[in-house]
C-alpha cells in the first residue's frame, strides 16, 4: 500500500457540512482501503509513548512465570502466552496483556456470574495508569469517528454512539517476537466489534485486505460463518507501512452488520518480522447488554453484543481459565436470560 489516507478529527462534532462531508471521506477511505490514519498531536503521542513504554517495561521486565500470574478466571482481562491464542485452529505467535472493563468484585454482575466480568489483573499502578489514559484517548476519538461516520451516511449524529453508552470497550496489548522458523503472528481474521483504532511501533507486520469486488466476506456473527484463515493466502493483502503521529482506524464486524455491508470488517493479519513489534489494539465497543439491529431492517434478525463478545473470546481460548469457568458454571446461561429480556 503506497499510502493511507489520513485525516486530523476536529476537537468536538457538532453535525455540521463541514463535519458531515469528513464522515463521508472516511467512509469512502473504507470501502476503498478496508483502513484509514487519524492524525494525532503532541499531547497524545506523549500518551501513545507512555503506554508503548509500558507495554516494553512489562513484557521485558518480568519473566514467563511472573507474567502468567497476571491471569483471570472471571474476565479474559490478563497475560496470554505466545501461543494460547488460536486463530482457525492454528496458534499465533504473540504475548498479549488483554485489558477488559475493570469490574470491581462486589459489583451485581460478577456477584451474579455474568461472563467476562471482573476486575484486571493489573500489573501494577503504573502499567494501569498509563493503559487507562491511551484508551481515554483512543475512546474520545472512537466516538467522534462514528458521529461522523453517521453523518455521513445522511444518519442522525448518535446512530452509532447510542450504543457505545458504557461500551465494552477494550484493548489487546501486544508483543510480537522477531521471526524465526515460522513468520506467523496472528492469522486472517476480522474484529468481532465496531471499531478498531491501533498503534504501531516502527517494525512493521499488520497487512489489510481492502474490499474486493466479487468477494463474499464471511458474515463473522453467524454461528456457521467464520472469517478466521478466511483468504490467508490469497493474493490481494496490503502491508500497512508503520507512519508516526497517527492512528489506525477500522471497522469490525458489528459495523458491517449495522451497515448491512455498506462498510465491510476489514480482514487483517500480522506476519513476525526481523525485530520484535509491539502494537496496541483499542476496541471501541458497544454496551455489553446492547441488541444491535440493522439499520435498514430493524425487525430482522439482531446481535446481542454480550453473547457475541463471549463466544469470539471462548473460539480464541478454548483452554484458558476463563474459558473453563463459563462452561463449569453454565455462566452462558445469564446471556440467555438477557438476550429473553432485550
């Protein structure tokens, strides 16, 4: 890819011309790259930097078994080792610190056993301090790239936003190690969500795949569909160069689903390079109880955000800890009761 459209986002979206004619650049940035660049200014490259370091001072500082105290048997929020997590059946290479909301222990959900929730197990108060302020950051941008998103597809302002009140939002911390006897680091797949917005050291390893005429995407939410290894080989990737003082921004599945495909997930994958990389990926997120519904078939047929989130993250781990409690437990139970109250 020679070059990815970047655009600066204003301080507030007020639903102006000016606002509604960005929203339709960035969609068609979309649906011609499946990936755009938010720049960003001085204050938040400070933020970026303060997280990337440490991002570096955790995964470097500590050893393997130090490290693997940090997990959850409540949340997927904790250390994941180089290859615990699976893509189509095949394991990546990469360590990963997965940050969920924090739920404190004696709040109603985890008392009631909901799935996914409970505290972080934070390394320590510099590491949360530090990730908190990146997804403050990334979360205000999150929520002015979909109120102009809506603009411009001709929509109300809060069409996307309404359901990011008290998002789910989350982030994945990662390490990819240098390359060695095999150039994996994540396989093919989309992001099961709405948004994703990212930070890139200078190394280099995400390649995009842009929508392609003719090619059918999997629709990633249905039981039967999986875009995980969808097009792992195929020609058509894009490298997505590493660019300093930006963001990259793309939509996830729940995006494409809202848009009944007038946005498509973009399907991204991460090959292992000569150095080791280390990346943030920031997912901005729909309230873990919300009920999505097309927008041009609102009676049709609908994703509750919650089951999904929970399914996506037990197909990824299905040995981990978290995973094993849910199933124990029957904790998927409390999904049914939500989804029969929506």
């Amino acid at each position: 890819m020679t070059g990815l459209r970047t655009f600066r986002l204003p301080e507030t979206v007020t639903g102006s011309d000016d606002d509604a004619e960005l929203g339709r650049r960035l969609i068609t940035a979309w649906q011609a790259d499946g990936i755009l660049q938010i720049a960003t200014d001085a204050a938040q490259d400070r933020t970026t930097a303060a997280a990337m370091a440490a991002s570096r001072r955790f995964f470097h500082g500590l050893t393997l078994e130090e490290k693997s105290r940090f997990v959850s048997d409540l949340t997927y929020s904790g250390y994941i080792a180089s290859g615990e997590e699976v893509t189509d059946g095949i394991a990546d290479y990469s360590e990963i610190f997965t940050i969920c909301k924090d739920v404190p222990l004696d709040d109603s959900r985890v008392v009631g056993k909901w799935p996914c929730h409970g505290p972080v197990p934070w390394p320590d108060e510099r590491y949360r301090d530090a990730m908190r302020e990146f997804m403050t950051m990334l979360g205000g941008a999150g929520e002015r790239v979909l109120q102009l998103t809506a603009l411009g597809f001709g929509l109300d302002i809060d069409t996307f936003t309404r359901l990011t009140v008290d998002g789910w939002h989350h982030m994945r911390v990662l390490r990819f190690p240098t390359r060695s006897e095999t150039d994996r680091g994540i396989g093919a797949h989309t992001d099961y969500g709405l948004l994703v917005l990212a930070a890139q050291d200078d190394v280099g390893g995400l390649f995009v795949r842009p929508p392609i005429e003719g090619e059918d995407r999997p629709r990633n939410w249905l039981p039967d569909e999986s875009a995980a290894g969808s097009f792992q080989d195929a020609h058509g990737w894009n490298f997505v160069a590493p660019v300093e003082r930006v963001v990259t921004v793309f939509p996830g599945d729940v995006l494409q689903f809202l848009t009944g495909g007038k946005l498509l997930s973009t399907p991204h994958k991460v090959l292992l390079n000569t150095r080791e990389r280390f990346t943030m990926a920031y997912f901005h997120e729909p309230n873990f109880e919300a009920v999505v519904r097309p927008l041009d078939d609102p009676d049709g047929d609908t994703i509750h955000y919650g089951t999904h989130f929970t399914s996506m993250f037990m197909r990824c781990y299905p040995d981990r800890v978290t995973t094993r409690r849910i199933i124990e437990e029957d904790r998927l139970k409390v999904l049914s009761e939500l989804r029969s109250c929506s």
